[in-house]
C-alpha cells in the first residue's frame, strides 16, 4: 500500500509538473501492515489490554513516519 501511494505521488508530479498542491510534509495516516497484524489472529484473539498497547504502539510508528515532497 505505503509503495502504492509513493508511485502515485512520484506520478503525479513528473507527469503533472503543475500539480504543486502535493509538495510538502505528507503523513503516514494508515498502513496495510498494521491492518494485516489487526486482521490477524493473534490479534483477534488477545485480550483488549494487549490490543490497546499494540494500538499504542502502531499509533506510535504511524506519527513517526511521513513522506516529503
């Protein structure tokens, strides 16, 4: 998904030159790894005190990453 996005927006601005509206600090608001590990069992199968601190801690790697344009 995360590659997705990055081509879409390399795309768009070498094809579109005009595009400036993408230009800047881009954050990472989901991933489909995250979404994977969600879906999981493991997951599914926890307690709600371990899926809130797995949630804490994808929360954590999500406002971590961003993409500049």
């Amino acid at each position: 998904m995360n590659q997705v996005l990055f081509y879409f927006l390399v795309y768009v601005q070498f094809i579109h030159p005009n595009s400036e509206r993408i230009i800047g600090k881009w954050d990472l608001i989901s991933s489909g790894t995250i979404e994977s590990i969600k879906n999981s069992d493991g997951y599914l199968l926890s307690d709600l005190k371990t899926q809130t601190l797995a949630n804490e801690m994808f929360q954590v790697a999500l406002d971590s990453v961003f993409y500049e344009f």
